[in-house]
C-alpha cells in the first residue's frame, strides 16, 4: 500500500531560527512558525486561533534558513511529519511532532517608490544529492 507524509504551511516566524552543527558536522536549523485560522461561529461572530508548528530543516537548507529568516518572515514551506521522543534532563520522556522541511519559499513584501507594494520570493531548497 502507498502512503503519503506531505505538509505545506504558509505562516511566520515566531523567532529567529537556531541553528547549531551536529557531531557529524551537519547543519540543523530549529524554528516555529504561527498560522492563523479564521471562522464565523453560528451566531454570526468572527473567531479566530493561531497554530504554532516546529519546524527543523538540515543541513544547507538549515544554513540557509540561518541566514535568511527572522522573526516575523512570512514563509511558505513544504515537508512532512516526523514524529519522535527524547528524554529531559528530569528522565521525564517527551514527544515531539515537526514538520522536516524540504523547500522553503520566504516571502517578502517591499513599497515601491511611489507606495505600491511588490512580492519578493526567495526559494530555499533542500540539497536533493544527500540521502539521510
């Protein structure tokens, strides 16, 4: 049976992205973003919720996310699911669910000079050669 892990989420930063250098000497950036959703209950009120989502993005495609991103970057990224666990400094084990990203869309908004507003798009890509 085939199956299907795929996530596409447009949102912003909520901080600026950490990365740090595995023993391997990979590169691992750790981020979230907020997406917003918006509905009208039954009486006709307008209701809204934000969802935060961790995101972690490897090796050039997590250096680059280093060096472009910063909190409040709007983003439209693909990935997929990747559920996992780990133990805290307590013994406590927690579990994790992040979006694995693989292609990264920054989206930025500039005024021109006479206030017209034009889109900026910077396509961030995960290396396609390395396996994982």
């Amino acid at each position: 049976m085939k199956s299907l892990n795929r996530v596409s989420l447009l949102g912003n930063l909520v901080a600026d992205p950490e990365v740090r250098e595995t023993q391997n000497g990979n590169s691992v950036a750790n981020f979230a973003i907020a997406t917003n959703r918006r509905w009208k209950n039954t009486d006709g009120e307008l209701k809204g919720k934000t969802d935060f989502h961790r995101v972690v993005a490897w090796r050039k495609l997590g250096q680059l996310c280093g060096e472009y991103l910063k909190k409040g970057s709007s983003v439209y990224l693909e990935g997929q699911l990747q559920n996992r666990t780990y133990d805290t400094d307590k013994g406590e084990k927690r579990f994790i669910t992040e979006i694995v990203a693989k292609d990264i869309n920054i989206l930025t908004w500039k005024k021109g000079k006479e206030g017209a507003v034009d889109a900026e798009v910077v396509s961030l890509e995960e290396d396609k050669n390395v396996e994982e």
